[in-house]
C-alpha cells in the first residue's frame, strides 16, 4: 500500500506513520519540516494553510490512500481532498464524536444527529463544527464509498499532546494524597492512538467506508483500573482518596480539564463522552489493548523526556493548592460551585 499522511509527526499522526511502517507500507508525509520522520518514510515538505502549500502534492504520483488528521479550517481539507481525488484511492480523516449534536445521548450510534452550521469551505469556527466540515470536504471530493469517518473520542497513549493522561501519571508519581473522583467504579471509554492507527490502516486495506464511532466498548476500564495503573507504574506510594462526585464539583473544580478524563456519572457529559455504541467499529475489527499498556508505555515515553519537557498546554489538571483545599474539605474558593462545564473530545 502507497499511504500518503497529512502531518505525521505528532501524536495521531505519528501512530499511523509507525503503523503503516509495520505494515511494509510505502509512507510519504507531507508537513512543514518542523519534526523529523522515521527512516523510510518519504518526506515531502509544504505549509497546507498557505497559498501553494500543496503544490508539492500536485506533482507527486500517486497513493492508494491519504489519512488526514486535520482539525482547524474545513477548507483546508477540501483544498487536499480536492486535490487528491484524482491522485489517491481512499481518502481517511480522523475527526471526533463531537460532530453529534451535543450532547448525544447514552449509546449513540452514527447515525445520530450532527451539529448544524458546518460547511466544507468554511473558515476555522469551533471544534466541532470545524470537524463535521472536514468530514464535508471529504464526502464532497471522494464520495462516501471512498470515505472513511473516523470519529474518535477520548484519545490516549504515548506522544500525547494534550496531556490527560501525562497529568495524571505525574501527580501520581508525585506522591501524597491524591484527590480521586469517584465513583471508583466510573466507566471509562477511551482508544489509544496505536490502536486507532491500527484499526484505520486495516479498514483502508479492506476498503471500509463511511462514519466510525472509534474508541474501546463502554467500561473498558474505570476511573479506579486507570489511576491505579497510573500507581502500579510509577512506583508512587501516592494514596488516592476517592472523593464522591458531589464534593467534588462543590469544590468548583472543573470535570475534564481539572481532572482529566473524568466527568460526573449520569451526567451529560459522561454519556457523550464515555457511552458511544462502538459496534459497528468493533464489528470491523477494532481491538484496544488493555489500559495498564496504555498506561505502561505513556509512562517510559514521559521518562525519556527532558525533565524540563512539559507534553501539555495550559488548563489542563489541578492545581496543588486547590488540591489541598478539597482534600481538608475547603473550597478554596468564593460563590458557588455551578454545574459542569460542557466538554468535548478534542484530541486528534
């Protein structure tokens, strides 16, 4: 297989330049040059978002199919979908779940409602319907039978750049008392970026199309499977003290950016985010590998950090003081604690 990936050096990206590698595949990336490729791979050099930024593309030959991960401007997709319709078979993007019509109920399926507003020639908006517009671009350039959707949720695993996962490994290897948020029990739903690499090179070898809800089956693990992997990992004699959901909003903090991952059960949010029907992904062929690899690998990935490396912007994870002040039972704040905020997966 000739595999084409938009970007390819972080994160996503990176998973499905490795795993198309594995595969034998023929990999060329088109990206600004900012990062290295791996040995093997094609590197083509081009800045998508300005005027001839594709140009290197047009005079490239041809692939069997391109992978882009793309989530600012739709016309930014539609430019390369335009581009590549006569030059590559299939054309994958990963977009979100956040494409339904927030917030989807518990159990949605692809055929759920999709957020209204988007278009495919559309300048950058919000999250959501900057992803419904690449799926636009995509479906409008390719067609449906030479589309794949993938709509994934909760992203972890190695390289991740938006740091949930790294926040939660470093507080835990930090030590001490650790706020937990309960239940202990809380299903989890999440994929690992390896894994969704792996399952989209096997739909495009297969010639799978249309919209795929892409993330483990509700409760691969739980909120308790998760840290304490996080503990077994790193060693830390840190002691998680589960903390009921209410005490834990009463003390304002914020579900999914204060405490990554977790959002309230019977909540919204924990259906849109953590409920998917994922069958028809599962149906043809996802696998996600159990959450102590995840957590496993994530972890020497950190170590292999320069110490001073942060992997994660601002706004994500709790800060010490607060920390203390729910943990002794203060707020550490003035006024009221409101109700969660509305989050959306915005991973890839």
């Amino acid at each position: 297989m000739r595999l084409l990936v938009l970007g390819g050096t972080e994160f996503v990206g990176r998973a499905l330049v490795a795993g198309a590698l594995e595969r034998g595949w023929e990999v060329t990336v088109l990206n600004r040059g900012r990062r290295p490729v791996p040995d093997g791979v094609r590197a083509v050099r081009g800045d998508r978002t300005a005027p001839g930024g594709l140009d290197a593309l047009a005079a490239g030959g041809g692939w069997d199919a391109v992978v882009d991960t793309w989530k600012g401007a739709p016309r930014t997709v539609r430019d390369a979908a335009r581009l590549l319709r006569e030059r590559a078979g299939r054309y994958a993007y990963v977009s979100s779940c956040s494409v339904y019509t927030w917030s989807p109920p518990a159990g949605y399926r692809e055929d759920a409602p999709v957020v209204e507003g988007a278009a495919a020639d559309a300048d950058a908006t919000d999250y959501a319907r900057d992803k419904r517009g690449g799926e636009l671009a995509v479906l409008d350039a390719f067609g449906a039978d030479r589309s794949l959707l993938v709509r994934a949720g909760l992203i972890l695993g190695p390289h991740e750049n938006v740091g949930r996962l790294p926040w939660w490994l470093t507080r835990i290897a930090r030590g001490g008392p650790v706020l937990a948020p309960g239940p202990r029990a809380l299903p989890l739903q999440y994929v690992d970026a390896r894994d969704l690499a792996g399952w989209t090179l096997g739909a495009l070898e297969r010639g799978t199309s249309g919209p795929h809800n892409l993330m483990s089956e509700r409760g691969h693990t739980t909120m308790g499977g998760l840290l304490d992997a996080c503990a077994a990992v790193t060693g830390s004699a840190a002691d998680l003290v589960w903390t009921p959901p209410e005490a834990v909003l009463g003390a304002g903090i914020a579900p999914w950016t204060e405490l990554p991952v977790w959002v309230p059960p019977s909540s919204a949010e924990h259906d849109a985010l953590h409920s998917a029907d994922v069958s028809r992904a599962v149906a043809a062929g996802l696998v996600c590998r159990p959450v102590a690899e995840t957590v496993a690998d994530t972890w020497q990935w950190l170590r292999s950090l320069d110490g001073a490396a942060r992997p994660w912007g601002a706004g994500i994870g709790l800060d010490p003081r607060k920390e203390a002040a729910a943990l002794a039972g203060r707020t550490g704040r003035t006024g009221g604690g409101g109700p969660p905020r509305r989050s959306r997966p915005d991973s890839s």
